[in-house]
C-alpha cells in the first residue's frame, strides 16, 4: 500500500483543497504526510522532491518507488487511490 505526500504552504489559495484530500484519504486509512514548506522540515522535503509548484501531491511505495505526482493542482481522489494501491 502506498504512501501519500502532500505539499502545501499557507499562503497557497489551492492548498485547502490539497489538505482536505489529505483529510478524505485519512479517512480511508490511508497514509498521509503533510509538509507544509513554509517551514524548515517542510523546506527540506520540498527540496529533496524538487517541489516547483503548490500544492503537489506525491505517491510512494514502502521503498520510496515513485507511484504518481501531481504538481500544482490537486488530484480527483480516485486518482490518488488507484495510485495507492499500485503501492
């Protein structure tokens, strides 16, 4: 099963809705992470995915194996789902 990486910043007016489908995957158990890029930790991962664009919403497997991305606009949760459980 994957892993879901979510990307944000405050001040980002599509980031709420990045966080909500961070809420809604919660909510099916599935795993989430939340970086919020306006501080130092957040920053850090930011970099180390290459994060341009916000939000971005990342899919891992345990080995940290690529599973689908989207950068700067937020996924249908379908889409999301169907990535997670090529994990």
């Amino acid at each position: 099963m994957g892993i879901v990486k979510i990307f944000y910043k405050d001040d980002c007016p599509m980031c709420p809705m990045a966080k909500r489908l961070g809420d809604n995957l919660k909510e099916k158990n599935i795993g989430v992470l939340s970086y919020n890029t306006g501080t130092a930790e957040g920053l850090a991962e930011a970099t180390f995915y290459r994060v341009m664009a916000l939000p971005t919403v990342v899919v891992e497997d345990e080995m940290e194996n690529g599973l689908g991305e989207w950068r700067g606009n937020v996924p249908k949760i379908e889409e999301v789902l169907s990535a997670v459980q090529r994990g």
